[in-house]
C-alpha cells in the first residue's frame, strides 16, 4: 500500500495536490485527523477487494489537534513498520505571498480568532506542522508558483515517479532574490564571466543562443559545469541507494537570467540520460517576462 500525505501552511496550495492526485487515480481524504490514519490504512489491508485503496493520499494540516501533531512522529514510524510506504510532501510558500493569497481570497485561517491576527496564525502554523515538515520527503515552496505550474509540477515529481526511484529537480534563481528555501544543493556560479555587463544581452536569457555562445567561449563555464557534473555523478548514487526519493539542485547567479539558467540546462540535459524523473525549472524567468525584461 502507498500512502501519500499532503501538508503544509493554509494556502501553500495543498488542495492543488490533493486534486492532482484524485485526478491520477488516488483515494483522497481531505484534512485526515492524524489519529485516524493507522486504521484506515490497517482497514484498506483488509478488504478483500482494495483496489484502488492500494493508493490513498491524505491532507492533514493545522486544523488537527496539537496534541496529535506533536505525536506524529510515533504514528509515522507505525505505518512504516506495518510496511505501508509512506510519502510526505510538505508545501510552503513565504509569509508574504501566503498573506496576499488570503487576502486576495477574503479566506479565514483556520487559526486566526478575535484574538489572533492572520499574520500570527501563519506564524503559529509554521510550528505547529514541525513534526511533518521536518519529515517531508519532498519540500515544495510554491512562492511566486502559479496553480498550473504547481500541478505540473506534483504530476512530474510525484506520480511521475516510479516507486524507489530518485526524482531530480535543477532549478536557477538570482541570489539578490534569495536562496530556494527547498534546496538540497545549492551551487554559486557567479564567479562565471557575466553576460549582463554585455548590453547587447541583458535582454536575453540563459537558453538564448547569444548568451550561449558567450559563455561556452569562456573556459571558465565549461570547467563549472564539468566538476559539478563529476560531482553530482559521484553522490546521487548514495542517496539514492539511502532510499532519498526527491533532490533539488539550485544554481544561482545574482540575477537568475543567464549563467545559472545556461547551467541548469546543461546539468538537466546530461542527468536526462541516467535518470528517467529530471526536471529542470527556472524560478526568476517568469517574473522577468511579466515585468517585460526579458
């Protein structure tokens, strides 16, 4: 049996995954209390018929008791001895972009009261589902992240996966806009020779063949890509052999426009050919078209 258990702060965009997966055949339980988990999955063993109870996803988020987040933990190590796979995914997004989306919806957070503002209840949610995040097998931070790329992105890493395999995601962002909090790797380029002081590239991007051509002139870029592919071909092995079912690689130069999108494409267009689940996302291009930059 494979349990799927989707969490994360109100509005990070568990009700997306949750859709994502009913639509791919999942038995969904929508805000599960955590009590209740070990039997349902101990009831779906016992039908004669499972079908497909074979493959069930729960949301469980803060609505929960906190007596039963905090015991978690315990519960999680139950179904796993009973041999139930079981998959976390945890989804987030900054306290920012999770304030706009409750204003733009009118929502209530299920924690906010007279007493409690919703910018503390977002606060107190975050340590609430602890126990579950620091669990995650794969952490989705979906700021900035439309619905559509965030079901593509669940079809792709999630249900595109086969069982014990590693699913890869490389992804470039701009350093002045921060670190990807989901990073497993992170990976500086900017010491690379910048096309941005070329004026006749900043409009373009790290796929366009002028920026392309500008970087594989400089040895530089090619000795980058080089060592970081030797180095991720000497390590992915190990967590995957360790049971790690999900990896996020991010490259970053300051902006996230050229010398970390051209690495990601390289990286993602050499581990295509070792590993069937690698994708390749460029966090800062959207909001660069939208402002008309690029």
């Amino acid at each position: 049996m494979k349990l799927i258990i989707v969490s994360g702060r109100s509005g990070s965009g568990k009700s997306t995954a949750l859709h994502v997966l009913e639509d791919l055949g999942f038995y969904c339980i929508d805000n599960l209390p955590i009590g209740l988990l070990f039997p349902l999955t101990r009831e779906a063993a016992q039908q004669e018929t499972p079908g497909r109870l074979r493959k069930m996803a729960v949301s469980i988020d803060a609505r929960n008791l906190s007596a039963e987040l905090a015991n978690f933990e315990q519960i999680y190590r139950q179904l796993r001895d009973a041999g139930v796979v079981v998959e976390i995914i945890f989804l987030d997004a900054d306290e920012q972009s999770l304030l706009q989306r409750f204003h733009a919806t009118r929502r209530k957070h299920p924690l906010s009261d007279d007493r409690t503002s919703l910018r503390e209840a977002i606060t107190n949610e975050k340590a609430l589902l602890e126990p579950l995040s620091k669990l995650a097998d794969l952490y989705i931070n979906t700021t900035g992240m439309s619905m559509y790329e965030l079901r593509d992105m669940v079809k792709q890493r999630v249900v595109g996966r086969k069982d014990q395999e590693l699913a890869l995601l490389f992804q470039s962002f701009g350093f002045k806009h921060g670190v990807p909090v989901d990073s497993d790797y992170v990976f500086d380029v900017r010491c690379l020779p910048n096309p941005y002081w070329d004026t006749s590239l900043r409009k373009y991007v790290g796929t366009d063949q002028p920026v392309i051509e500008f970087l594989e002139r400089e040895p530089l870029t090619g000795q980058m890509v080089d060592d970081l592919i030797r180095f991720l071909d000497t390590w992915l092995p190990s967590f995957a052999d360790s049971n790690r079912s999900y990896m996020t690689i991010s490259i970053g130069c300051t902006g996230g426009q050229h010398r970390s999108v051209y690495v990601c494409e390289q990286l993602g267009q050499h581990f295509r050919t070792r590993y069937n689940n690698v994708q390749v996302r460029h966090t800062e291009l959207p909001h660069l078209q939208a402002r008309g930059e690029i």
